[in-house]
C-alpha cells in the first residue's frame, strides 16, 4: 500500500510540474504581449530618446565629454576611514 501511494505521488508531482511550467509560459506570454510589447511598440513610433545626452552641459558641469562630477577629495587616515559618512 505504501509503495502505491508513493508512486501516485511521484505522478502527481510530474503532472503538477507540467501543469505549472504550461501555466507559467502562458502568463509570461500574457505579460509580454500585453504589457512589454505595446509599450516597445509606442516607444519606437515615438522616436523620443527618455535621455537627452545631445543637449549641452548644464552650468558648472566638466566639459570633457562625459556627465560625471567629479568628487570632492578629501583626507584619508585611519580615524576617517572606520567612518563610511
């Protein structure tokens, strides 16, 4: 009896990891085509770029071609560097 019930549980566990691999592939369909996919498809009809990296930099900002600032140095000894602020 007990090698029975085992072997309908092995079973059940094949065909409930079937079931939820089906289940997971069509959600993540749903997922795409309706969620990911319009808004790919508005972004390219669009033709708007989300950051403007063309556009001159902004007063006081480095000119050397990148959008970095620069950070302050600051002194490093034992006691400062215990301190992460």
């Amino acid at each position: 009896m007990l090698g029975l019930m085992k072997r309908i549980w092995k079973a059940w566990k094949r065909v409930a990891l079937g079931l939820i691999t089906f289940q997971n592939g069509v959600f993540l369909m749903v997922v795409f085509v309706f969620g990911i996919g319009p808004v790919a498809l508005f972004r390219k009809l669009s033709r708007k770029k989300l950051l403007d990296t063309t556009s001159a930099p902004a007063e006081g900002w480095s000119t050397a071609g990148t959008w970095w600032e620069p950070l302050p140095s600051r002194k490093v000894d034992a006691n400062s560097a215990q301190r992460p602020y």
